[in-house]
C-alpha cells in the first residue's frame, strides 16, 4: 500500500450524486472517523451500483491527498436488512443522520464505530418493543463519546443519589435537581436508572427518556436539522 492509499472496514452514513455518473460516499470508519469518498462510475449499472449501501459493513481502500478520497477496493463484511421493515429502516436513517451530525472528518473514535455497530445488530434482531430502548441507549452513549458527560444517578451535588419516585429538572453543565413534578421538562429517577441501563419498564419513562435525550442533541448540535425525526413524529 502506497503513502496515499488507506484501508479501514466502514459504514455508509449518505450517499449524494457527483457528476454524471458518480457519487461520493460519506463513511464511518473504524480507523479514521468520517471519510468521504468519491466512487467512480457507481452510479452506472454494475457492482458497484448494488452493492455500495447503508446498513452495511466494507473493508475499503482508498486513496488520495486531498479532502475527498477515491475509492479503489472494497469488500462486503456484514449485511444489516434494515431495509426490510419501515420501523428499522427509519431508526436506521435517524442514526445515521445523528452520526453525520457529529462525527468531524478524519477524526477517528473506534468506541463510536462500535456504538453504531452494536446498534446495528441490535436493531436488526431485537423484539419492536425493545427499539424504543435501543435508540435512547444509544443518543445518551453518543452524547458521552462526544466528551458530554452526564450522571444520571446522582443529583448535581455530585453525591445524592437520585430517588425513583422524585421529579427532577437538568441544567446543561450543573446536573439534577428536584422540582415540581408539574413542571413541563420534569423527569423522574426511575426514568434516569432506566435510560442507565436501556431498561425501561413503562411507557412515561420512555417519553421522559425521549424528551430528555431529545433536549441535549438540541443543545449540543444546536444547527442540527435531523429530517428523519419527521418520520417518528
């Protein structure tokens, strides 16, 4: 392999037309974050053409000097059939969307291209009950890997633990505090174990869950436009 050329397995995030017969691939790789990739003639009919999709994993090789590489090589590793179902299909493309969103070109982060590909596996397997679960996990680990901390089991102080039954409002930065369980962003502290562990138990942790992780992509990626969000309501 040349000083240019690079190799990493990797998930297509979006796919654009370049050309007339071209498309450049953004892709989550293993050793170096996001790549975009120009494929030649992709768009033509062949291999290329029907294979190079989201939801699945490449060994790829690429290579060049400049911002936007050129692929030369892949193989297929792993096959997600999200496509296969409306409900996963979307779940997927909201992932997606977060991940490119957030992940800075060139910047490798193997713990995120683990998140994704666990989530992946899990999404493809799991009970429809278990999504919901599934794409908190995964926003509030995203939201640690991008360096965000958040402790959900102990209020602000740093050493009270959270209480099941207690209505709890957040402040970016300070933490948990307890507030009136009218207030419109309240959540309780069984929602917080919940959304520490993926196991939820009722339908109220779940939306509190949802508004909450909700609440800290809004802030932190505060220009973010997640179009796939249309789709859940």
């Amino acid at each position: 392999m040349n000083r240019y050329q690079s190799e990493s397995d990797g998930f297509i995030l979006h796919r654009r037309n370049y050309g007339e017969t071209s498309k450049i691939i953004s892709v989550l790789t293993q050793a170096y974050g996001r790549v975009d990739i120009l494929c030649k003639g992709c768009r033509s009919s062949g291999r290329k053409n029907r294979i190079l999709e989201p939801f699945r994993c490449y060994n790829l090789r690429w290579s060049g000097r400049s911002g936007l590489k050129t692929l030369r090589q892949y193989d297929e590793m792993a096959i997600y059939p999200l496509s296969s179902e409306q409900q996963r299909l979307y779940c997927g493309l909201y992932l997606n969307e977060l991940l490119l969103s957030i992940i800075r070109v060139n910047e490798a982060e193997p713990r995120l291209f683990a998140l994704y590909d666990t989530a992946l596996a899990e999404l493809t397997h799991c009970d429809k009950e278990h999504i919901a679960p599934l794409l908190r996990l995964f926003e509030i680990n995203l939201i640690r890997l991008m360096g965000y901390g958040v402790e959900l089991t102990v209020e602000r102080d740093g050493k009270t633990p959270v209480e099941d039954d207690t209505a709890y409002a957040f402040t970016v930065e300070q933490g948990f505090y307890r507030c009136d369980i009218e207030q419109n962003t309240a959540i309780h502290g069984d929602t917080l174990v919940a959304l520490t562990s993926g196991r939820f138990s009722n339908e109220r942790q779940l939306r509190e869950a949802k508004r909450f992780t909700r609440s800290l992509i809004n802030y932190y990626l505060p220009n973010c436009s997640i179009q796939s969000r249309k789709l859940f309501g």
